[in-house]
C-alpha cells in the first residue's frame, strides 16, 4: 500500500485532477472541457498518471482510486461493518458522478429517483 501512495504523491496536482476525472468514467474530450484544457493535453496527462501509477488499463487505475480512496479514509482500527458503509458511501458517490457527467440531459429530479 506504501508503494501505491507513494507512486500518488508522485503525480502532479494537474495529473491528479486528471487521474480523479478519468477514474469517475469521463472520457478524455470531457475532462478536458471540466478542466479548460484541451483533449490532447488530456491524453498526455492521463499516459503520464498511468506510467507514473504503472497502470496497464483504465480498470487498474480505477482500482489503485478506489484502495488509496479506502485507506484514506478507513484507518486499520474501524470495524468490518464501517468499512463497508464507506466503500458503499464511495461507491455511490462515484456513480452518481460518472451518470451525472455521462448523461447531462436527465434531470436532476430524474436522476435523483434512481438512488430512491
């Protein structure tokens, strides 16, 4: 785990930006309009967070996300049952993001009767 922090702290505030965009499922014309930059200098970012991170596919760099997410913010003491409440917290969180940047023409009222 040591070694995947590590290679975070690596990434520049920009790359991270990029890595925290890319993992909630927009792709790379998007991040580019939520960041003012441009879809190319989305794709160099996105190569260097994935040599950095030594990802090999957008699933694996989703996955280092989600246990950096998860040790952040669970220390070793919390129980089973917290644990599990926060990954679901998260997990709702991310898709609620990825549907809201995905699908921009459903409203919200729509969107928020899905998690009813």
């Amino acid at each position: 785990m040591r070694e995947l922090r590590d290679r975070y702290a690596s990434l520049t505030p920009r790359e991270r930006e990029v890595m925290g965009l890319v993992v909630s499922g927009l792709l790379n014309k998007q991040v580019g309009g939520e960041l003012g930059i441009s879809e190319i200098t989305v794709k160099a970012h996105r190569g260097q967070v994935m040599q950095k991170m030594k990802a090999n596919s957008v699933a694996d760099l989703v996955k280092m996300a989600e246990r950096l997410q998860h040790s952040a913010a669970t220390p070793e003491n919390v129980r089973l049952e917290e644990r599990t409440r926060i990954a679901q917290e998260l997990h709702d969180t991310l898709l609620q993001t990825f549907l809201s940047a995905s699908m921009p023409a459903i409203s919200a009222k729509s969107r928020s009767s899905i998690w009813e």
